[in-house]
C-alpha cells in the first residue's frame, strides 16, 4: 500500500510514501551509512568500505535515489546564506487536509510538512528573509488558505542539533 505525502522528492509535488519501509541488504544499508557521512563520498571509496565493485556501488545509488529511499542534496546554513528567520507553525485545520497541505508545499519558504496527530493538525518549518517576511507569509498566505482554522508560530532562537546521521534498521 502506498500514499502521497509532502516531502523533499521535488519541489512543490507530493512524494509517494510506502506503508512499509523499503527492503535494503546489508550492502545497500552500508552504503546509505557512508552517505550519510559524507553525500560526496567518492563511489571507488564507497566500494572499499562495504565490500562491492565501484560499478556495484554506482548502480545501487542510482537505485536507491531512484526509489526515493536517498536523497543527496547540498544542505546550507540558512543564516549564511540571507535567511535570519526560521520557525515551525502548527496548523489547525479543517475538512480534507490535502488540499491544504497542496497548499503549504508549493511556498518557496516551506522546507518541511507533516500531517500530525495531536493539538495541530499539520506542522510546517520555514525559512524567511526576516520577521517582516515571515509576518507577511503567515497573515497573506498561509493563514489564508481555505480551510486553515488557526496557526501557532514557533520562531526558532538557536538552533542546537540538526543531524542526517540515523542510519538504516
């Protein structure tokens, strides 16, 4: 069984999300872990950690970024880079939350959505330029989107542990 759920795929579509977690051997879990570690690992280095042929290695990342089980991405430090403001808001919404979670990936400033259970029916992370921006993303477009009751903003102070390293089970 499969759904659709917001997520790093592309920008602004929904991935497709299973029911249960992908199948992985112990080569292809290695691999993730090296990854994990450093996304520009070299394949030939990859292929002497875990045991395979750089051709084996090479196939095997093209299946996984294929399938949607890895990513590899540059990931930045939005302060560095001109965004001074980042926050989770927690939605509460009403009627069929799709449309409204359609709605909240297809924002530039979005980089994270999730349906929740709980006191917020959704929770979004974004990152603005500065309060002013993060005000107007709030009073002119997300609290405007049909069927969002309320919203409660999160703005982030400092920023402690953000990690990519969980591994694979």
């Amino acid at each position: 069984m499969t759904r659709t759920a917001p997520g790093p795929a592309s920008d602004g579509e929904l991935r497709v999300v299973r029911s249960r977690p992908a199948l992985l051997d112990d080569h292809s879990k290695a691999i993730i872990e090296q990854l994990q570690q450093d996304g520009r690992r070299p394949y030939a280095a990859i292929a002497a950690a875990v045991g395979l042929s750089e051709a084996a290695v090479r196939q095997r990342v093209g299946r996984l970024v294929g399938s949607g089980v890895v990513q590899i991405v540059a990931v930045t430090d939005p302060l560095q880079v001109g965004f001074t403001r980042q926050a989770m808001i927690g939605l509460r919404a009403e009627g069929n939350l799709d449309p409204v979670v359609q709605a909240l990936v297809d924002m530039d400033e979005v980089d994270y959505v999730v349906i929740t259970a709980g006191s917020f029916d959704i929770l979004v992370e974004v990152v603005c330029e500065d309060d002013d921006h993060l005000l107007t993303l709030l009073n002119e477009r997300i609290r405007t989107i049909p069927g969002v009751r309320s919203t409660e903003s999160f703005v982030y102070l400092k920023l402690s542990k953000q990690t990519y390293h969980w591994g694979t089970r």
